[in-house]
C-alpha cells in the first residue's frame, strides 16, 4: 500500500461524551506512568522497552491512505474514545484509526532478535515498520506479536498502526460495546487498549509456558512451547521454588511435557493464595556424548534408539552446561476445581481443591469512567480487588471482557476466583441473533462469525488458562449472539479439561453436555431457585441489581439513570441486599446452592446497581456490613 496520501479526505470529528467524573487513579495518569508494570507477568524476561506514552493519531475515511499530516497526540495504551487519551473522539465503522510514532532500539539488542508487542488492538490491524507491512491481527481482546527484525534499521524507526472496527455492527466478539451507549450497553472502544512494547530474544527462544497443578497426584506439568522446532539437543531445564527455595527441577527435551514432584503441596486458595515461582531456562547439550547411539543398526532400531534417548533427557543425570540461550520467570499454584458431592445429598457442588467452597462473587465489567476498558492504573486494580475480598466477595464473573495479564496476576496473589466470560458478539437491534429465554433453539451465525467467534474463543482459553485464580469459563451470556453452545463448550473442555465449564449463563439452557453449571439470572426482590440438577451444579449467574444513585458521581447526572430495582436512600438499600443476601444463605443451606453473582462491583455510565460509584468514590454500604451480611455463606 501507499504511505501516504498528497490529499487527504476528513472526517467529521465528534467528540464522545466522557462524563464529568473521573477516579483518584486517572486523576494522576501522565505520559510517564501510565501503565509501567511488566505486562506479562507469567512469561517475565530481564529485558524489556514499554513503548507506552504520546502517540501521533489520525481518524480518517477507512478508504483513505495513511494521512501526510495526523490530527494530534494520544495516551497510548487509553482508547481514543476515552478521557484519559486526551482524545474523547468517536470512531465509526466508516473510518480508519491512524496511530505513529519513533522508537529505537537499544544497542546492545543488535545480536538479538526483536518482538514488537500488543497487549491488545480492537478489532482489525495492519502494523507497519519503516514502511512495511509486518502482521496483522483480528480480535478485540488477545495479545498478539510480530518479529520484527527484518524491518529494523539503525536509529531511529517509524511505526505505525492502522484499525478498523465495525462495533455494535458486527457480530466480532465486542461485550458491551455499542455505537449509541445506552441502559446496558457502553461506550464503545477502538483501537490500542493495553501495553505496547519490545523484548529482546534468541533465535530459538521460549514462546510459552503453561503450567497445570495435580493437588490429587502432588505434580505440576509443564507445556514449554518453543518458537521453533527443536534439535535433540535443544533442552529446557525447570525449577519449582517455594520461599526462594528450589524445590524440584527437572530436564526435558524442548517442546515436550515435564512433570515435577510437588511434596505435601501448599493449596492455593482464596483464604491463602500461596503461590509457587517457576524458573525455565532453554540449553543446549553437547552432542558428542549421543553420537554413537544414532548410528549403525537397521532404520528401525534407529527409532528406538532415538526414542530412547528423547527418553533419557527426563532423567537428572543430564546436566547442560554454559549459559542458557533464553529463561524466563514464571509462577504456578497448586489449584482444583472441579464438580462433585456437595452438602445437600444429591445434587452436586463446585468444589475448590476437593472441597465444598460457595462461590460468593458480583458480575464484574471492568469499565471506568476515564479509561473505558483499560484501568487507569495497576493500583486501581488491586484497590477493587481488595475492596470485594474486604466486603465478603470470594470471587467475581468478569463479564464478557478480557482483562490486561496484570489484572488476573493481582487476582492470582491477593487470592479471588474467577469466573471468566467469552465476550459476546451479535449485530445490535439483531433479534436474529439474539436468542430470548423463551427461544426454542439457539441461533444460526454466518460461517465467518462462527469462525472468528470460536478462533477469539480458544486464544482466551490457551492464553488465561495458567492463572490460578480462573476456576470457570462461562462461554455464553444471555443469549447473546447465543449459538452452538455445545460444541464451542466441547471445545473448552479439550482446550482446558482442568476447570468448570458454564455453557450458557442465563436465558436459554442446552442441557448437561459439557456443562458443569446450571446458571440462571434472577432479578426479583427475591431470587429464584435454580431447578435441581443431578449432573451439574446449580448457580445463580446474576441476581440483585438494586439501583441507587449518589449525586456527584454520576455519568449522566440531572437525568433519571438505570438499575433493576431503585432504593430510596441507603437505609432502604441495606434492606433490600439483606433480603436478597438471605435468600442465597438459605438456597445454599436447603438446595444446595453452589455459587451467587450480585449485579454489580460498580455503576457503569447509566447503570446505577453498583456496590461503588463508577468513579469508585463511594461505597453504598460499608464493606464491613457487606461482608456481615453475608456470613451465613460457608466460603472457604
């Protein structure tokens, strides 16, 4: 493509309405800080260069050419709909984002191979360095990585990223997202919304690593994937530390399983999230010693003999020697969740490491009034975190959004179980593919939605699926854009055979197949009872909403705003969550109630059925009376 046009066409700007409320957190966002923290807390190498920071940007016709001059500066990694961009401006599905900028890469890097980042981009792009086109990318909510070495030159390089998306007009995996925000439905976001940065690696290097905990057998696996396929003698050596302490450590033939002997395993749990440090380095053996074994002998005993010596690498006695060309440092817990007998005879329960444990959470969106989908900072983070576990809540259903790995990092070391959505996608004002409690069957979604639906679906499992603190995958939400729900649960299964899977929470129920929960939502002053279920445990997937503005925290203040139910003042609030808290205390006790979900952590824009205030200022009731309130639940 060319890179630049001589004439360029404009788009109208329009400015999207950002509120007059902001958190303490976004109030101290600069150039300088935003989003310092490594962002893949599961995969840390030493060195890294965050390329986070002033942006240029340009919105253009989506037929238009890279534009030779840009409309202004943004805050990468905010969305330019959002106040902390500096932006507030709106992208259609008629127009192309523009994003540029300089970066160079440290000298020492020069034997190295580079890799560009992208914690996430929504939804469609194109990334080009100096000029050249060196990836592209489908998917709103997934990190994705180009090599980019081949493109670099000495001093100064140019980058640039264009996006599309089409929002509230496709049906892309999108969550809440809608080009008119209204009731239920937010302020959409377009293009980078997490960390963007560069790393250095080998050749051959570490692209992952995926532990899995065995409480029952005292093991951790590990899955270490190279970038490449691997020589004989290409080894990954790994180390298990508890307290600093290594306590196991094997070596493995790369891009093959190891198992490690976990004694008198330390569980990790909301009540004592201990986590263990993981340590794998990539060597290389010296070949001399194997050379003989790989030769003469018929074709036949020459597989046996190299089976055996891809065998042999497992065993203690091979010791690597010189530096390793890559290592990186990681974490595990030792974790289970599962389904079996619960307290009430007969009906089953979700257990954590074998246990009973009830699942005390809120649906939880993730939206903030200055970032959108991005948290304004880490800290921010960690303050909710701390907020629900202080008000009683063991766990939270992050509703159909994928965090930045920061966030589920700071849920796997402060201890709280997660319940993490698919984000949904349908065409708005679709009833085609919006599927109602009363449908008879699920809905029927062109073959490219269904596609990219179940591709955006396995890259959410395969790149959460070592955080501890994610107990069960919900794959569908309320009919929306609800379809296939079994075979897509099938997948997760095979995906992840580690964890619960919720097929579908709420509205239409396709049955026990590869479902773990029934799940159902119920808004009424006092929650129903899910039917009784033999095979799965039963939950409650969203209840509460209990409405309660608090004026100067608003988004839309002056107007009348949007909650299941509406309190009169706090005291009446109070009443109505401990009717309600005292329905669920009473369904786990007598029905055998596995798990509850209060609607919600915070207001959103114009939902007012928080726990917080969107600007998360103020608690409608103490987090001490939440808790208080609901300690008739047995969760831990």
């Amino acid at each position: 493509m060319a890179l630049a046009a001589t004439a360029v066409a404009q788009t109208e700007v329009t400015k999207v309405y950002s509120g007059p409320i902001a958190t303490r957190w976004g109030k101290t966002v600069t150039p300088e800080n935003a989003w310092r923290s490594y962002p893949r807390p599961q995969m840390k190498r030493g060195r890294w260069v965050n390329l986070n920071g002033l942006w240029d940007y340009a919105i253009r016709p989506k037929a238009a050419l890279l534009p030779a001059t840009m409309d202004g500066k943004v805050l990468v990694p905010f969305a330019v709909e959002s106040k902390l961009s500096g932006v507030t401006r709106s992208v259609t599905p008629a127009d192309r984002l523009w994003y540029r900028r300089s970066f160079t890469v440290p000298s020492e890097w020069k034997d190295e191979r580079t890799l560009l980042h992208f914690g996430a981009v929504d939804y469609e792009s194109e990334v080009m360095v100096n000029g050249s086109v060196v990836g592209s990318h489908r998917g709103g909510s997934d990190p994705f990585t180009f090599d980019i070495t081949d493109y670099l030159k000495p001093g100064s390089n140019d980058l640039v990223v264009q996006v599309l998306d089409p929002t509230s007009t496709g049906a892309q995996p999108r969550g809440k997202q809608q080009l008119k925000p209204e009731g239920i439905w937010y302020t959409p976001v377009t293009g980078i919304w997490q960390t963007v940065w560069l790393e250095p690696v080998p050749s051959l290097h570490l692209e992952d690593v995926n532990a899995t905990p065995d409480i029952d057998g005292a093991t951790v696996a590990v899955d270490v994937v190279l970038n490449h396929a691997a020589t004989d003698e290409d080894v990954v050596r790994i180390t298990a530390l508890a307290a600093g302490r290594a306590i196991a450590s094997t070596t493995v033939r790369a891009n093959r399983r190891a198992v490690l002997p976990i004694g008198n395993p330390h569980l990790w749990s909301p009540d004592d999230p201990y986590l263990y440090d993981l340590k794998v380095e990539l060597l290389r053996l010296d070949k001399s010693p194997f050379l003989a074994t790989q030769s003469g002998g018929t074709r036949d005993n020459r597989r046996d003999r190299r089976y055996t010596r891809e065998e042999a690498l497992t065993y203690s006695d091979v010791k690597p020697t010189g530096k390793p060309l890559d290592a990186i440092e990681s974490y595990f817990a030792m974790r289970k969740s599962s389904i079996g007998p619960g307290p009430v005879p007969g009906q089953p329960s979700l257990l954590l490491n074998n246990r009973p444990v009830f699942q005390n959470g809120t649906l939880d969106q993730g939206w903030w009034p200055d970032g959108l989908l991005t948290p304004p900072s880490e800290e921010a983070i960690r303050w909710e975190l701390s907020y629900l576990k202080q008000a009683g809540f063991n766990m939270l259903r992050k509703h159909i959004k994928v965090e930045p790995a920061q966030y589920y990092y700071e849920a796997d070391r402060l201890g709280i179980l997660i319940w993490q959505d698919m984000p949904s996608g349908e065409e708005a004002g679709s009833g085609d593919q919006f599927v109602t409690p009363g449908s008879q069957d699920e809905a029927l979604l062109p073959m490219a939605a269904q596609v990219e639906i179940q591709d955006e679906l396995t890259r959410m499992v395969l790149d959460l699926r070592s955080h501890p603190s994610i107990v069960t995958w919900v794959v569908n939400n309320e009919g929306w854009g609800q379809h296939a729900s079994t075979r897509l649960a099938q997948l997760v299964k095979a995906l992840d055979p580690t964890r619960v899977v919720n097929k579908t929470s709420g509205w239409l129920d396709t049955g026990d197949k590869a479902s773990d929960i029934f799940d159902i939502h119920t808004y009424g002053e006092v929650p129903d009872v899910p039917l009784r279920h033999t095979e799965r445990a039963i939950a409650i997937g969203e209840y509460g909403g209990i409405g309660l503005p608090i004026e100067g925290h608003l988004w839309f203040p002056g107007r009348n705003n949007w909650g299941y139910q509406t309190a009169k003042d706090q005291a009446d609030y109070e009443v109505r969550y401990q009717r309600k808290m005292q329905e669920i205390i009473r369904q786990s006790k007598y029905f055998g109630l596995s798990a509850a979900v209060y609607t919600q952590t915070t207001d959103v824009e114009g939902e007012v059925n928080g726990l917080l205030t969107y600007d998360r200022e103020v608690s409608k009731l103490p987090p001490e009376r939440l808790k208080q309130i609901s300690d008739g639940l047995v969760t831990h």
